[in-house]
C-alpha cells in the first residue's frame, strides 16, 4: 500500500515582510508552535535513536537517500560529514525534513540545493525549503533559473538565494566538488551531476532522452550512478497514455527506457562501478520488478553478478537498486572504492 506524503504548507502560508497581516490569524501562529513543538520532539528522538555501525563510522563516506523518485516529485540528499545538498526539490518540504531526521540528518546539514531542470517535479517546494535557512543557497544555470520564474508560479524572491553555475565549471558545496552537464530534455536548461568527495564520484542522470556525450563521460567515471530507466517500452505503446505524450517520452528530448539504460549500464560496466540507483521509474508505463529485470539480465550477459541486497560485494559484481516513487529510500552509505 502506497505511503501519502504528509502536505502541510504553514510556513508557506505565512506573510512576507511586505504583506498585510491580519491580526485575527491566531490559527497560523498555533499551527507553528505545534509544528516547531513536534521539529523538537523529533530531534531529541533522533539523537537517542541507535544507528547503524555503517551510519556511525566517522571515516570517508558520503550519505545518500531518496525521498522520492518519478513525475510526482523528486529529491535526494547526498552528502559528507561537513554537510550535504538536495538534487532538486520537488518533494514536499516537511516530509524531507522529516525523513532527514529520521535518518540522523538535521535540517541545517543542508547547504544547497542543487536543480536538474525546471520542470515541477523537481522544483515545486525549492523556495519552501529555502526561505527557512538563509544560508542555504539554490544551485542551478541562469536557464533554469528563468524557466522557474516564468513556468511557475514561485516568489521571485527566491533569486535572493541563486546561485549560478554553468556547465563543466565546477564549484564547491559542503566538501563536495561538484560539476554539472549537459543532459537532453524539455526542460529549460538541463544537466546532469558528478559529485567527487572522499575519493568517490556519485553521478546522477536523470530526465534525459538520451545518453549525451558529455553525459556518458562522467557516468563512465562513476563509482555510484544514479540513472534514469522510466519506462518499459511495450507498456507505454500498449498503456493509455494519449499519443502526442507517448512521442514526447519516447523522443530525444523525453526519457530513458528500460532496455537503453540496460544496455548502456552492460557497456560501461567495470569493477570500480559500485552501486546503481535506478531512478524515476513510471508509474503507469514501469514497475521496480521489470526495470531490475531487465538490467540485471544484462548485466548477467557480461558475467556481472547482480546484487540486489546487502550481501558482500565481488570483483565482478555491481549492486542495484531501484529508488522507490511515493517515499524515501533507505540511508545508504557510499565508501571509496578500495
């Protein structure tokens, strides 16, 4: 059974500095108190919780969870012991606090928050999460930055916390050397990841197409990739989706099939590729079983073994996984590649 996200907006619903305030509105301020009262309850909670001997360990690592993935909204958190950024932002503010907690992570570890594109799944809640924190800034190119202001209906105050950067230029956040590239998508402006720290690169394609060539230069990089496989393709020329959308996720500019990344993950494949994350994964037109399936077949092709729990990894083995769509993914630990 599906788990809703909590949607709560009380932050939101605030006024700005420049509104005018109706003093009647008793109902916000006790709404808060009860939010900062439950934020508090939380914290102590976490702080007594018992993590992990992986969780614990204070050697190089980066930690990385999802809290969803897909065209109802995606967010990611990956970060070092210094601190982290969230990839997009298109996850209910609340529930990503929530879940960061949860997992041992306050709120305040976050320092940036870095955009694929401008699509709403990725950045519907980027200036709820970004009002709360004035020292967390918004990362993206001046493309996307624009197609936000102009494609959606979000404070133009959120230009207060931009932060521009272009592609192949690199820039720094929390410990984290971070680069973005170009990805092919309807998007405004769109671009992959590679993340380096701690001896590791985790990158993340997401939203493409097609694999780009500067795309499959960073991912062929990789020691953990994140990578879109969104839909079977005999699903969605049989399933109910109208044509004209059937052409637009099947086009160069749309997303990635099941059987593409599955073949590009066989072709690219070496030992220092750890871990992949499939990502974005269709509700109609894909299932977490099928896109597994038909990489791992793949990948068993090319006498890579496939690990799809916690058991010891091999020389000749990659461990995969598929991020889940209406909640968060468990916490997982990325270490160097010995």
């Amino acid at each position: 059974m599906k788990q809703p996200r909590r949607i709560s907006r009380q932050l939101e619903e605030l006024p700005s500095l420049f509104d005018d305030i109706d003093i009647n509105r008793s109902d916000i301020a006790a709404d808060i108190i009860t939010r900062h009262r439950h934020l508090a309850e939380a914290r102590e909670a976490a702080g007594a919780m018992t993590v992990s001997p992986a969780a614990a360990d204070p050697g190089r690592q980066l930690k990385f969870i999802s809290f969803g993935s897909g065209s109802s909204g995606n967010c990611a958190y990956i970060g070092t012991r210094q601190g982290g950024v969230l990839i997009d932002a298109g996850v209910d503010n609340n529930y990503v606090t929530d879940e960061l907690l949860r997992n041992g992570i306050d709120i305040d570890c976050v320092k940036g928050i870095i955009l694929t594109h401008d699509h709403s799944d990725h950045v519907k809640y980027a200036y709820s999460l970004l009002r709360r924190r004035s020292s967390t800034l918004l990362y993206c190119t001046p493309k996307t930055l624009n197609g936000l202001l102009r494609r959606h209906n979000i404070s133009r105050r959120i230009k207060d916390y931009h932060h521009a950067i272009y592609k192949e230029f690199s820039f720094e956040v929390a410990g984290m050397t971070i680069t973005a590239f170009e990805t092919s998508h309807d998007g405004s402006d769109n671009v992959g990841f590679a993340i380096t720290a701690e001896d590791l690169t985790f990158v993340v394609t997401t939203d493409t197409g097609y694999i780009t060539e500067r795309a499959d230069y960073y991912m062929r990089r990789a020691n953990y990739l994140m990578i879109e496989s969104d839909y079977d393709l005999e699903m969605l020329r049989r399933g109910r989706y109208p044509e004209y959308l059937k052409a637009r996720i099947i086009s160069d500019t749309g997303h990635l099939d099941n059987m593409v990344t599955a073949r590009y993950l066989a072709d690219i494949w070496t030992p220092t590729l750890r871990e992949v994350y499939l990502c974005h994964l269709s509700q109609d037109n894909n299932a977490p079983e099928i896109a597994l399936a038909a990489v791992s077949e793949r990948l068993r092709e090319r006498n890579v073994s496939v690990i799809t729990d916690d058991a010891a990894p091999t020389d000749n083995s990659l461990r995969l996984w598929a991020l889940p769509r209406f909640k968060s993914s468990r916490l997982y630990i990325l270490r160097p590649v010995e």
